[in-house]
C-alpha cells in the first residue's frame, strides 16, 4: 500500500482472524496511517500476537481499536508486552473482549505502562476489573506513568482517578516548564562543571510557579532524568521538602536543586539534610532567601 494520504483504515465488523503478515510489515514502515480499527472481527490468540509484531516500529499510528474479538490472556499478554516498545499510539481500545482478566494479561499491561510514554487513553469497557487489583497493581503502574489520562469502563473514580488527574496537568502545565537542553543563566548553575554531555543539561523551571503544581512536577522529576530543577518563589512547604527528601533518597541523577526564597522551616530543612548525608550525585544547592530558616536549621 503506496498511498501516503489515507490516514484512518477500518476494518471492522469482518471476519479478520490471524492472517495479518503483510498488513503488519505494511505497519512496520508505514508513515501515515494515524488510526486503525479492527473491531468486532473473530481475531485470535496468533492474530493479537501477530499485530504485536509492528509495535516497536510504527510511530505513527495513534489509535487502535482491538474491542470485540476472540483473543484472551495468552495471546493480549504479548501484545501487552510489546505495547511497552511502542512510541505512537496515544488511544487503545480493547473493550469487551471478556476473556482478558485481571489475573492475567491486565497484570502485563500495568507493567508495560510503566514503560510506555505515549499512551493517553485506553477502552477497558466490558472487561471485569476488580478492586484487588486496581489498587494493588493499576494504580502502582499509574505511579510510575506520566502520560495515561482517562480509562473508560466500570472503574471506580476514587482509586485511579487522582494519578489520571495528575498526569493531566504535567502534560498541560508542567511539561511545558521543562528543557532538554540549556545553557546556564545568571540566576542557574553550570551543569557543565558536573556533566560533560550536554544532552543531559535538562532542566524543569518552577520559578514562581503556583503550589498546586508542586505534586505533579515531583512526579515528572521522579520519571525523567531530570538534573536541574528551580524552585525558587514556588511556595515550598515542610510537606514538598518531605516529597523532595524522599526522592533524593534514592540518589536519582539530580545534579542541581535551587530553593530560594521558600516557606519551609528548620524541620523541612533538617529532613533534606538528612538525605544529603547518603546522596552522592547532588553537586548545587541554593536555600537563599528563606526567612523561616534560622539558625538552628543551619
């Protein structure tokens, strides 16, 4: 298939089963089909897995409707498995395809998730998804995950919700704040004089920020590699410091971390300090301008 302008292909409510060879090589150098959908076809465990087969490859397929079909644990696992490699579809829909569980292939899509960059929404309508598992492996994965922002089907709101909402302002608020690549300023520091490659001089600005950002940007932080971060004048409390102590814990690849002219008090302080004894990475720190610091936190 030569044509370069269509851009949606349904195939949908046909008798599609599991011969999907040269649509999948079709798949694996195609640059402009955006959205495909097979629903309500009779596909397979070797068809689900043979579609798997152009994930890693395609970058340009955005949605992808696989709802309706015969295909249960054995063969979505794998496909689950290599939705991980996958760098294009923001939409999956595998709505009522009833043999797909929660004890099986749905514990291999939370991990992928944790991999998985892209993906916005997927369509879990008609599959039964208990609590056990939304609270112990979903909402673990969505912790892990910054880019997932609506699950459709019976999902309680309460147990998945608050990481969506999250992921929804990084991508609208914070995302935005965040540079791959920058040179330092006046007020920054030289991540040069600690890291020699300036792919990794990236940098997330919350300079004057409002505070309610505060949750998402630490979450961005914890799943980027993130090397500088300014939190100058963005309403730093004792609560976010206890976020931030956690996160130097773990002796991520953070490099350069500015304060100024924040609220938190001695105690907050005290607890980052604390971190700092077992943190070998973090080369700049600047607390300029805190008033509630006195001399006991010092």
């Amino acid at each position: 298939m030569k044509n370069t302008s269509v851009k949606f292909l349904n195939l949908g409510s046909n008798k599609l089963r599991e011969e999907f060879k040269e649509f999948v090589e079709l798949m694996k150098i195609n640059k402009s089909i955006m959205e495909v959908s097979f629903g309500g076809n009779t596909i397979s465990n070797d068809g689900v897995v043979a579609l798997s087969e152009f994930l890693p490859h395609n970058s340009t397929l955005r949605h992808l409707d696989l709802s309706r079909n015969q295909f249960n644990d054995s063969g979505f696992d794998i496909f689950a498995e290599t939705l991980a490699l996958n760098e294009g579809l923001i939409f999956l829909d595998i709505a009522k395809n009833k043999e797909i569980t929660d004890e099986g292939s749905l514990l291999v899509l939370c991990d992928a998730l944790i991999l998985n960059k892209k993906l916005q929404s997927i369509d879990l309508t008609g599959l039964n998804i208990r609590k056990p598992f939304l609270k112990q492996n979903f909402d673990q994965a969505l912790k892990r995950n910054i880019t997932l922002q609506e699950v459709f089907g019976k999902i309680p709101p309460n147990i998945i919700q608050s990481e969506l909402d999250t992921n929804i302002v990084i991508e609208k608020e914070v995302l935005p704040l965040y540079s791959a690549r920058v040179r330092p300023g006046k007020n920054g520091f030289d991540l040069s004089l600690v890291e020699d490659n300036p792919e990794n001089h990236s940098l997330l600005n919350l300079r004057e920020q409002s505070p309610r950002l505060i949750k998402a940007a630490f979450k961005l932080i914890r799943n980027y590699d993130i090397r500088s971060v300014d939190f100058t004048d963005a309403g730093i409390h004792d609560d976010a410091l206890r976020m931030l102590s956690s996160y130097l814990r773990s002796d991520p690849n953070l490099r350069s971390i500015i304060l100024d002219k924040n609220l938190f008090s001695d105690e907050g302080l005290f607890r980052l300090t604390t971190e700092l004894h077992k943190n070998t990475k973090l080369a700049h720190l600047s607390i300029k301008g805190c008033t509630s610091i006195t001399n006991v936190g010092l």
